[in-house]
C-alpha cells in the first residue's frame, strides 16, 4: 500500500483568530512606541548642553521649547 496523501486531506481549515491577541499586540506596540518616545525626549533633554555643542543648530530648537514651556 502506498503511502501518498492527497491535497484534499492536506488542507486543514484556518483556526478562528484569538480575540484578544490583536488588542493586546496594539496595546504593547503603542506602550512601547510612547516609551521610546519619552526616553528620546528625556535624553534630547538631559543632554542639551552636549547635544548643543556638537549641533550648534539645535540650539534654536532648545530655544523655541523653552519659549514655548514659559
């Protein structure tokens, strides 16, 4: 007896999508975008004087966000 399988018994059908999966995956994808973005502010902030130094034109950004935070 031969052992060959035909397409049609190959085929299984999709398995129904987790309702919770995309939800948590959109969540994490967000939580992390902002976490990357605060981390990017905080360091442009904490390294201003530096970033400053070596990119004199930054300096009018800095100058802007102060006049906007005041």
């Amino acid at each position: 007896m031969p052992l060959s399988v035909l397409p049609e018994e190959l085929e299984m059908p999709p398995a129904p999508p987790s309702a919770g999966a995309p939800l948590a995956a959109a969540a994490a994808a967000w939580v992390l975008s902002l976490a990357l973005l605060g981390g990017a502010g905080y360091a442009a902030w904490h390294w201003r004087e530096e970033i400053m130094a070596a990119w004199p034109p930054s300096q009018r950004a800095y100058a802007l966000f102060n006049a906007l935070t005041r």
